[in-house]
C-alpha cells in the first residue's frame, strides 16, 4: 500500500428497534456535516448531524419493506424504519449520495465535526463553537452539481 493511500474501516449502526442496519466505509475520523435547512429541522426537530454514504452504503432489513421512503423534496429522499420510526437517510438524488444520521452509529466510533450547510437558514436560537467549513444552500447545490458533472464525464 502506497503512503498515499487513505486506509479506511466499515463503520455499523442500527436503526432502535434493530430492524434496519447499516455499513459503510469510512477513513477515520469519520467526517460530520450538520445541515440547517429547514426540511431538516422539521424532519428531525433540530439540525441534522450526518455521515456521507456513496455507492458503499448498504442498509440491511429482517424484512424487505423494512424500510419506508418518503420524497421529501424534487432533489432528495428520506427512509425511516417502518417499525420503530428511527430515521436511516437522506438520499441525495444526484448525485446519488446518502446523509445518514450519525446518532445511528456506534457510539465508540471517531467523528470529527467538519461543515455545516444551509447556514443561512440556520436560527438565531443555536450555535455551535466548532471551527468548520460554512456553506449556504446555494454553495451546497454548486458543489453536487460539479460532482454530478464530474461523474457524468468519467462515466
């Protein structure tokens, strides 16, 4: 292996009930982005702490329809388990990207709190002392369509 070469680990976690897990692979600290938007807080009652899932994720279910889907906006979904309600995603259409919550993880795994988006929809009543990157709703678009872009030419 190179020294440039980043190692990674697969990081697990589970929906309350345990009806729904899932499996990742990430370097380690596990980078965080907390989302501000409005969707977001009223999913979740506040700001949405999450991990970033590729084509890597896999969600695992005891059933088939474990998992309920609800499409929360023209650009983005949002899976819950259907039985104890625990919400699993976010799934960002194009690119094709998951946001899952981190509260679903292993408490024992390294997370570094990195960005937070959507920042100018965030309320005046929170804010957090992190050092991190800032991006509005407008700089989180351009990003996804540059990745898009970027996938659709290696494709």
């Amino acid at each position: 292996m190179s020294q440039d070469a980043v190692q990674t680990t697969e990081i697990t976690g589970r929906c309350l009930c345990g009806a729904v897990s899932v499996r990742l692979q990430r370097a380690l600290p596990a980078g965080i982005g907390v989302c501000h938007c409005n969707i977001c807080r009223r999913w979740g009652g506040g700001p949405m702490f999450a991990v970033e899932g590729g084509a890597e994720t896999r969600f695992e279910t005891r059933q088939p329809d474990d998992i309920a889907v609800y499409a929360s906006s023209e650009w983005a979904e949002r899976g819950f388990c259907r039985h104890c309600g625990t919400h699993l995603f976010c799934h960002i259409l194009q690119p094709g990207l998951y946001e899952i919550p981190v509260g679903l993880f292993d408490p024992q795994t390294n997370f570094e709190l990195q960005a937070q988006i959507f920042v100018e929809q965030k309320p005046a009543f929170y804010a957090f002392t992190n050092k991190t990157h800032m991006l509005t709703g407008a700089e989180v678009f351009a990003m996804a369509a540059a990745r898009q872009k970027q996938q659709d030419s290696a494709g």
